[in-house]
C-alpha cells in the first residue's frame, strides 16, 4: 500500500512565523502536490512537483514556496504566515493519475 | 473559472437507498475521472475512475457514468450505508506526462446516510 505521510497532524503558529510542512511518500511516485482544503473552496493546487528540484505553480501559490531535494519527500513553506493561511493542507503523491493522499495538517496561524 | 462543478453541496438519503452525486466539467480536454471520498480530519481516498473511453465503470457498490456529450459524470452508491457518510470529491485530468497529471477538483458534495 502506498503510504504518504506529513509531519504534524496539528500545529499552532504565529503571524510572521516561517512555517515548513513536511510530506514523504514511500512508493518511489514521480509526482507530488500540496493543496489545502477549506469549507466551501473545495481543494486547491497551491503547488506541484514531477521531478525532483522540479516545480509548477498550482492555482493559489501566493505566499507559499516548496522544496523537493529528495524525491519522496516534498516540503511545503509559509515564508511569513498569515491568518489567512489558517487551513486543512494536504499533501498527495502519484505516479500516474491517481493521486494518493496524506492524512493533512491542520494549521492555525494566530 | 471552475472546470469542475458539483452543483450541490450536500445530499441527504435513507439507507438502503440509492445515493446519486453529480459532477459537470467544462474543459473537453479532460479525458480522465475520479470520485474520492473524505472524512472529517482525514485525507481524501480514492475510491473510482473512469477514463473517458468508457462510459461506466463499476466497484463493487459503487458505479461511475460518464456523458462525454453532455460533460456529465455521475456517482451511483448502491445501497447506501451510513457509513458512506462523508464529503464526496469529483476530480479530472486531461492526459499524460508531467503537469498533465494534475487533477482539478470539485468543491465537493456532503453526502448523509440516515439509518
């Protein structure tokens, strides 16, 4: 079974604190996203990588970056946090397309 | 502009019966489908695709239609449980190979089944 795991399942921060949500999967997929959930808004792509070092632009990638140094893990960055960023994030792996999905981080920006 | 659309945001039916959830797309570039399923704290799981060579696809209780004229897809979950209660996601792709393997999603559809 594929396994995509992230860092935290809660995490609490504050405005203005540089946040890294961390996901690693272990069936060697090309492919790797972040989105985040909120009521109403459905999923949305904040970011992608197929390729190791590689990335796009999803559909909201404003104040977010991401880093993929190693190809099962893919590494999602608040540079400056905001209330706004408060939300489900998740992260997901494929290799074609399905996608496999981690278990979400749920973070609070205070 | 949403490319994928599930018009209505809950569903409510009695166990047993036939729960139908609905989902239009709009970019005739799509010619790959999928129905995930969620529950609250927890991540989307797959649960059916249909490529866009067929026009049904079946898994046990659940069955996925497509209307590729219409640009209409549908879940059929037969017969519901009260455990299927959850928020049901639409998602599409439009071929292979690199960014093509991005998936847009729908907002998603709470389904409730009342035992």
């Amino acid at each position: 079974d594929v396994k995509v795991t992230q860092s935290s399942r809660y995490l609490v921060k504050r405005t203005g604190e540089k946040v890294f949500l961390e996901c690693v999967q272990d069936m060697d997929h090309e492919n790797m996203f972040w989105y985040r959930q909120d009521p109403g808004l459905g999923l949305r792509l904040i970011y992608f990588s197929y390729d190791v070092k590689m990335k796009e632009k999803g559909d909201i990638p404003e104040g977010y970056s991401v880093s993929r140094e190693k190809k099962e893990r893919f590494s999602l960055i608040l540079e400056s946090a905001s209330t706004n960023q408060t939300s489900m994030y998740l992260c997901a792996s494929s290799l074609y397309g399905e996608q496999y999905f981690g278990p979400g981080t749920r973070l609070t920006v205070t | 502009d949403q490319q994928v659309k599930q018009n209505s945001p809950s569903l409510s039916v009695q166990e047993g019966r036939i729960s139908i959830l609905n989902c239009d797309y709009t970019n005739s570039m799509f010619d790959y489908f999928l129905w995930y399923k969620k529950y609250p704290a927890e991540g989307p799981t797959f649960l059916i695709s249909i490529s866009s060579i067929k026009d049904k696809n079946e898994d046990g209780r659940f069955t996925v239609f497509l209307n590729k004229s219409a640009k209409h897809l549908s879940l059929h979950i037969v017969p519901s449980q009260p455990g299927d209660s959850a928020v049901y996601f639409c998602a599409a792709s439009a071929g292979a190979g690199g960014s093509n393997y991005k998936l847009t999603f729908g907002k998603g559809t709470l389904l409730t089944v009342n035992p």
